[in-house]
C-alpha cells in the first residue's frame, strides 16, 4: 500500500502566479468572515498513490473492515425523522443501519443494526413512520427503543432472555440538521472528529435548511474515483471550458483542518488559462453558466464588476428568506464555490450554495459507486416536507432531473470522464496516480487520513 507523505510546512512556489484568493477578497464590496481569513493549506508530499486502492477488491474489503466500520458518516438528515417513530436506513457495503426517532429533539434518535436477531431479515427496508419495530418474516418484535417487546410462540425459545435481547446499537450524532453514525463503539465523540467544522459554518447554520433536491445516480466507478472528480478545480479548464471567462480556477485556495478539507473557488473573475480578456458582462454571463442561446439573466451596470453584481443578484434572491440579512453576506459567500470534504464522503457546499454530496459505494460493489446530491435552501415560516430521493441509472442524464437547473450540464461534463478514469486505472501499467502538490491537495488530503485508517490495528475478537 502506498503512504502519502505526513504533512509538513508547505514549500514556497507551489501556489499559481497572479492574484490570490486573498488578494480577491481585498476588494469585496463587505466586510468577509473571519473564516475566509484563514489561509491553512496542507502540504502531504509529491509521492504517488497507488492505483490498488481504486481497483483492488482487496483494498474495498479492507475498506469495510477498516474504514466504513470505524468511522462517523453522515447517514440521513434530522427533517428526514422529525416525529417519535420515524426510521430511515443508511446502506454502506454490506452494512446496513437503521436509524429511529425515539423521542423529540437532537438527542432523542438511536441508531441499530438492520437485522432481526431471530433469522436475520432486515427490520426495516427503508423510510417510514412505526409504533414499533416488527419483523415482516416471523414477527419478533422490539419497541422503538430496541427492548426486546414480542417473541412468537415464547414457549419455543427458552434460550431467549429479554435482558440479552436487545437489539445492538451503534453510534448516533448530529450536526448542522445531519444525523451521523459510527459502528465502533469506542469511536472518538463526533465534536471531536468534525473538529473546526462548526465554526467554519456558523454563519450558515445548515440545520435551518430543508431538502429542496434530492437525487442519487449509480455510476461505474470506484466511489473514491467519483468523489475526487468533485474535490479540485484543476478539471476545469478541460472539463467544463464554458465557465472559464468567470471562474478563477488557479486563484482557488485549498485548507485543512483536521479531518476537515476546504476548497475555495472564486467566480465573477476569469481563469488564467483563458487566452483572451473578457469583458466584465461575458464574465458576468460565464459566472451564471448562461448559454449562447439564452437569454442574459443580469446586466452588470457602468462602474461595476461581475463579481459584484453577481453577489447583488444573490443578495436579492435570499432576501425573501433572509431579510436584512442578506444585506450583510460578502460578495464571497454569494458568488464563490466553498467547497467542504468532510473524511470520508462527507462534501457540504458552504454558504448559501445549497449543494451537498456524500459518495458511497454501490452496496458491496468496488466497481460502482453511488453518488447523491441535495440541494438544502434556506425556508420561511414552517418547514417544508423533504423532496423525494429520486434515482438516475448509470445510463441516466443528470439533465433530465430538471430541478438541478444548469448544474446538471455541469455533471454531464463530469460523468464522460469519470467511468472512463475507472477503465483506464485498470489497463495503465504505471503503479501510481500523479497528484499536483497544491490544487490537488486536497485529493491528497483524503489520501493521508484513509491511509491512517487502513493501518490501525484490526479489532481483536
């Protein structure tokens, strides 16, 4: 297995000329976040990593051992369980838990494993309001609280003691309206793993958002394969040529924090790989992804930039939710991609981007992988119920879930790349992927942490 380097001071040169992230935000029209004043890259070598860890049903299986059984994953989110009774199941590999509303508020959730501990059936098969939770199979009962309740023809199970029949839970924690879980019960308290993750959001409390989107899609390729493709800005210029009058992709700033990986991309500016000048309306248009064909959606007025009138246009569109509120946000948290991995699979869009990705494998397949895209905004007044989850095939365009707007145009560029990196980590004959030291940092980030996990000890049974 190939080690990344242990992080060290990061050397000099391995940023792009021209003007920083920072230099950026000297000119915004308000004041930024202190957040955004932290500038805290990692630097974790230049060595390989190798393409074993994408290919290899070995390394998948170890990952289920080592990884998935040990480690805190965000599972469903808090609306999806709002009353005493609600369940939702989270899959991962061969595992599968069932979460259960027990009581009202953050504390008042459990989390189980899905099996009956009769003949092993799953209790639950997916979302759901019940009183109690019964196996469809022969009817062994437990309350919401995992007490053993029932045992059909009680006579015939002396072996059976109430007391040692409880169902076996897991780790359950919540944060920023997500519910998370963790299989190892001598795990690390979640607000120890998520570390910064709280003050890096608290200007955009997430638990006040409700799930406008929702959609999954299969996708032939290892799950670790999908998710880097969504973790840098280097692809662009290659991979979505359209955004490149308005995105600053080599300004982009890259940070670390502990389990914790943040990306920041700025738009409203043009990228050094373009070969012309743009004027600031084409940047303007480039910013809001806008075709050709269609229509301009903003004007950028005499005297004023792309990058403020973008962050204008953004500010109008929260009011209703925000108020004066909105008046408040920097033309950063408006217009730029803020762009969090939480280790492992874990990816909140910061501010009021509503994005939110979480990667996984497809069941216990190391060549699939399932990618799922929320889409959380700000509400008034009550809560609006959760969107349903829709499927896409592997097969399936992201353009024909209309609702992801031009974003879906964005992951139809990425989807023809993506199977065919799988394909091609398999017949390369060189051992290991090159990574850049900077834009891809935080690949390389993801990289250091899974290979701290792969080498803890195994459990002893």
């Amino acid at each position: 297995m190939t080690t990344i380097d242990r992080p060290t001071r990061q050397p000099t040169g391995t940023r792009a000329p021209g003007t920083s992230y920072q230099e950026l935000l000297d000119s915004d029209t308000r004041t930024v976040p202190e957040s955004f004043r932290r500038d805290q890259p990692g630097y974790f070598g230049q060595a390989d990593v190798g393409v074993e860890r994408y290919v290899s049903r070995a390394f998948h299986d170890l990952e289920k051992e080592l990884l998935w059984r040990r480690v805190w994953q965000y599972a469903c989110r808090e609306e999806e369980v709002p009353r005493v009774g609600d369940t939702a199941v989270y899959d991962i590999c061969d595992d599968s838990i069932l979460i259960v509303r027990v009581a009202p508020g953050p504390t008042g959730l459990k989390a189980f494993y899905n099996a009956c501990l009769h003949r092993g059936r799953a209790l639950r098969d997916g979302p759901g309001q019940v009183s109690e939770l019964r196996c469809p199979f022969h009817g062994f009962c437990w309350s919401l609280d995992g007490n053993l309740k029932e045992v059909p023809s009680q006579w015939d199970f002396p072996q059976v003691r109430p007391t040692e029949f409880a169902l076996p839970e897991v780790k359950v924690g919540t944060w920023g309206g997500f519910v998370f879980i963790n299989m190892d019960p001598n795990c690390e308290p979640l607000e120890d793993f998520l570390g910064e993750l709280p003050f890096l959001f608290e200007r955009w409390p997430l638990e006040d958002r409700y799930i406008q989107v929702r959609v999954a899609k299969t996708i032939r390729a290892n799950w670790k394969v999908l998710q880097e493709a969504f973790m840098e800005s280097f692809h662009v210029a290659a991979t979505h040529p359209q955004l490149l009058p308005g995105f600053g992709d080599e300004s982009s700033q890259f940070d670390v924090f502990g389990n914790v990986a943040r990306a920041i991309s700025p738009s409203g500016t043009p990228s050094a790989h373009l070969r012309w000048s743009p004027t600031e309306q084409e940047m303007l248009d480039s910013t809001l992804d806008r075709r050709l064909d269609e229509t301009p959606i903003g004007v950028v007025p005499e005297g004023s930039t792309a990058r403020a009138t973008a962050a204008m246009m953004a500010r109008e569109g929260l009011r209703p939710e925000l108020g004066d509120g909105a008046e408040d946000l920097s033309d950063a948290e408006l217009v730029d991609s803020i762009y969090f991995t939480v280790f492992p699979n874990f990816h909140p869009w910061g501010a009021y981007n509503r994005i939110c990705y979480r990667f996984r494998p497809n069941g216990d397949d190391h060549q699939s992988a399932i990618m799922e895209v929320l889409f959380l905004s700000p509400f008034t007044g009550e809560r609006p119920p959760p969107a349903p989850l829709r499927w896409l095939g592997p097969d399936d365009r992201w353009t024909d879930v209309v609702e992801l707007g031009s974003l879906a145009r964005v992951f139809d560029q990425d989807d023809f790349n993506i199977e065919q990196v799988q394909r091609g980590l398999h017949t390369t004959r060189k051992p290991g992927v090159t990574l850049s030291v900077y834009q891809e940092s935080k690949v390389r980030h993801f990289h250091h942490l899974l290979d701290q996990w792969m080498s803890r000890p195994r459990r002893q049974v």
